[in-house]
C-alpha cells in the first residue's frame, strides 16, 4: 500500500542528505502516517483509514461525517 493520506493526500517527497561537508544525495521526507479505526455513527459501522496527523486534526474540528463526505465527492470509495 502506498504511504499516501486518504484524507489531505500527502506523500513523500524527496528532497537532500547534505553532509558535514555539504555533500548531497537525494533522500525521502514521510508523512506522519498512522492507521486509525473511527467509528462512523451515520452508518454504524467502523471505518478504517490511512491518515497524517494534520489528518486527524482535521477530523477532530470538522467531524468524521463532514470529512467522509468530502472524500466521496472527489471520489474515494470508502
């Protein structure tokens, strides 16, 4: 599986290693990914996502309702 955010859909990127002597070679910077269970009462049912922790803030201020619905308008099948 990809280390992509179901939610913001952050992903690695890749950017420099540099050295005490400012050598450079390309390295990944990860997302903060964690795999997290939310119980979705509109359905009554568990859900299970792939999220960031930015991820998780923004489920805790918008709601798990609100957050799902905008996943399926831009066309996740959750």
């Amino acid at each position: 599986m990809a280390r992509v955010c179901q939610v913001t859909g952050k992903k690695p990127i890749v950017g420099n290693s540099v050295s005490h002597s400012n050598i450079k070679t390309k390295r990944r910077f990860l997302p903060n990914l964690q795999k997290k269970r939310f119980f979705f009462a509109e359905e009554d049912r568990w859900v299970t996502l792939k999220v960031s922790t930015d991820a998780l803030r923004t489920i805790n201020k918008n709601g798990l309702s609100t957050v799902i619905k905008q996943m399926r308008a831009a066309g996740a099948k959750i």
